[in-house]
C-alpha cells in the first residue's frame, strides 16, 4: 500500500507539472509573473526532490546526446553572448524546464506519462470551455488579465485573455489566452485520446466524449497553423500504417510517397496561401511572421555562425530585441519559427544540433511505430496502437515549429526532450510499449 500511495501521488505530481507547462500563461494572468514564478519554483523543488527520493535508473548509453549537445552549446554561448545579463536568466529557465522533463522521463513509465498527460490536457480543455462559457454568458465582453494596467489607450486584441466569442462561433482562446496555443492542446488531446481508445486503456464512452471535446475545441479555436499541422499529423499517422502494412522490405514505395507528398504539400502552400490564409481570416502576411521572419533572418546574417547568445523567449528590455518585432502595438517575443529562432541565438552551430536532436528522435519515434515489437526472441508481436503516439507527438511539433518557436520554451522542450530520452531508452530495450 505505502508504494501504491508513492505511485499515485507521483502521478497526481506529474500531472500538476504537465497542466503548468500547458497553461503557463494561465498562472500569469491569475497571478501575475511573480505569482507563477512562485509555482515554478515549488514544482521544481518537487522534481529535484522526486528525483533524489525515487532514484531513477539513469542509463548514459541511452541519454541523447544531441540533447546534451544542444544544452551545453547554449550554456557556451554566454561566453559570447550580447546580453550575458538576459542569457543567464534564459538559461537558468531551460535548464529549470529541462530538469522537469527528466522527472517525467526517468519517474514515470509509458503508461504513466500517458495517462497523466491525458489528464492534464483534459483539464486544460475543460476549464478553457468553462471559462468560455463564463466570458460569453455572464461577463458579455472581452477579459484582460489580472493585475495589469493597461492605461487608457486602446487595447491591442492580442492583450486579451478572452475576447468572449464563444457564442459566436469563436476564435476562442481559453485559458491558455492563446487560440494558437490552446488549439495545438486540443490537437495534442485528440492525438492522445485516440490513441488511448485505439489502444483500449480508457473507458470507450468516456474517449469518445473527450476526443469530441476536443476536436470541437480544436475547430472553435479556427487557427490555421494548427490545422496545417493536424493534417501533417493525418498524413503522418496514414504512412505508418501503410509502413506497418507492407513491412520492414516493403517500404520504398512509402518513402517515396511521403517525399513525394512534402514537395507537393509546400508546392500547394506556395500556390493557394492566399486562398488558405482567407479561410481562416489571416492577412497575406501571415498576421505579420513574414515581417518578423524578414527582421531575424537579417539580424541572424550579422552572427551567423556562433549566433547571439542563448535566451529562450526574448527580452524585450535589451539589444537586438528592443523593437525588433512589434506589430500593433503588441511586442512580439519570439520568431514565430523554432528553426530561425536557434539560428538567431546559437548560429549555425546550434541549428546543426538541434536539427541532430529532432531529427534523430523523429528517426526513433518511425521506427517505434512502424518496426514490430519485440518480445524476448520474438519477432512476430502484435502491433500497438500506443507506439504510433511518440510519432504523432513528433509530427505535431514539427509542423507547429515552422510557425511558432514553442519548441523551444515550456511545454513544448518538455515535450521534445521527454521523447528524446523515452524512445531512446525504448529502442535500447526489448520491452515494446504497452
């Protein structure tokens, strides 16, 4: 019994932790910065002292070591960096974010991670839609966060937590006071609860309720970077089984077809961006990235090959960031692309590896999901539906890594540095996923 207690309130942990990275902005707006970076703090301490408690086994020979590459590159660089003063501070965050990752991958097991990171995404949606609901019958009328003044200027819209359109029809932006954002969580829980009806781990009415919670929720945020990349994830998931079909000599034809498909998937991109952006009700410029993909790439030529320094989201309170991306009055804090982002900050060097890091856990995840599990000597073992999960995690992130720069802040370096050290663990061991 005590172990069992031990398990559940590591669990019950674990999803704290996954909801907090989900809905950072969430603690922001209820708190302020101070109030979320006292949350931060205490769910830190509990990983380090989970970690020493709990005493996971910790196998080098399965640690990525493009993770270690791109951390410590990005430790390197306040050697050189502009703004030694912000890149410290950025890095005490990653690395802070990546110590939860190692408690999420060396605490909990497959099926613990998976059913905690359900969890959380539940609650994200389901307190996003409440609080909708909240702002659309009772308030009448768009929400700005707590304790901030705003003055008595007009407001720029991306300021808002909510601009109460539920009832409309959307776009909404929950709790996470993103419709970008919360719609990448939605296509994150649709991705999981698939899997998790597919694979028979959750009650089949209560599946269903959810994954239509969270398609709904993924349609009323109408963000179209996150549709383009539910589509990347749709063609990604068709491959696998098709791979899965043929075999391990079959697949040539499956290679081909998906190469064949990302050149035609960015030739229509090119051909009917207009027509795309005025589905959603974007501007041609893609609500401004192009201007913000045009000022970084320029000031990334200044230091191309060592980059500026390391500081995760920019500070907008030093050089070259002051006034670097403002649209609207709204100061952006990032490129809007992961890629050209690590190439701002770390130069070629850290785009190498980086590009090392989601490549080869991309490389892991296809063969988790596609290759049979092997049982002992076996080699014929049943396909799991849970193996496909790494892989459409990765297709996700991927594709949301060309608009947004999320990959390498909160959730989403958790989540690629969680991958990275789980299926390189998997695929050192002949334990299949459940």
């Amino acid at each position: 019994m005590p172990a069992v207690r031990s398990r559940l309130v590591v669990r019950a942990f674990a999803t704290l932790l996954l909801f907090t990275l989900l809905a950072g902005q969430f603690w922001r707006n209820l708190g302020d910065w101070w109030g979320w970076g006292a949350i931060a703090l205490v769910l830190v301490v509990g990983c380090v002292v989970g970690l020493a408690s709990l005493k996971p086994d910790w196998m080098w020979r399965s640690f990525p070591k493009s993770l270690v590459a791109v951390l410590g590159l990005a430790t390197l660089s306040l050697a050189w960096s502009f703004y030694p003063g912000a890149s410290a501070i950025g890095l005490t965050l990653q690395w802070a974010t990546t110590l939860t990752a190692l408690f999420l991958a060396l605490t909990l097991t497959w099926a613990e991670l998976l059913r905690t990171f359900s969890v959380a995404l539940r609650w994200v949606l389901g307190l996003s839609l409440l609080f909708e609901l909240w702002v659309g019958l009772f308030v009448r009328h768009a929400v700005l966060p707590f304790w901030v003044d705003y003055g008595t200027d007009k407001v720029p819209q991306a300021f808002y937590w909510s601009r109460g359109l539920l009832l409309q029809g959307g776009p909404i932006e929950g709790i996470v006071a993103s419709r970008n954002l919360l719609g990448f969580i939605a296509l994150l829980a649709v991705i999981v609860c698939a899997v998790q009806l597919a694979a028979g781990t959750v009650r089949r009415g209560w599946g269903i309720a959810w994954l239509a919670l969270a398609v709904l929720m993924l349609v009323l945020t109408r963000s179209a970077t996150v549709t383009l990349a539910a589509a990347v994830v749709g063609l990604t998931l068709l491959l696998a089984l098709w791979a899965r079909r043929v075999g391990a000599d079959g697949r040539r034809p499956v290679y081909l077809t998906a190469g064949a498909s990302v050149v035609a998937v960015v030739g229509a991109l090119i051909a009917f961006m207009p027509q795309l952006l005025g589905l959603f009700g974007k501007s041609s410029d893609l609500t401004g990235r192009f201007d913000i993909w045009a000022s970084v790439t320029d000031l990334a030529a200044q230091r191309p090959v060592q980059g500026w320094g390391w500081v995760s989201y920019w500070a907008p309170w030093v050089e070259p960031f002051d006034g670097l991306a403002v649209r609207k009055g709204v100061t952006y804090l990032q490129a809007h692309n992961a890629w050209l982002d690590v190439w701002l900050q770390l130069g070629i060097l850290g785009l190498l590896v980086f590009s090392a890091l989601v490549l080869s856990t991309l490389w892991r995840s296809w063969f988790l999901a596609v290759d049979r599990p092997r049982l002992g000597l076996a080699d014929n073992a049943p396909y799991t539906a849970s193996a496909l999960l790494p892989l459409l995690l990765m297709a996700a992130l991927v594709a949301q890594s060309v608009a947004e720069s999320r990959m390498l802040v909160e959730f989403g370096w958790v989540l690629l540095c969680v991958l990275a050290l789980m299926t390189k663990r998997q695929r050192a061991s002949i334990t299949p996923m459940p």
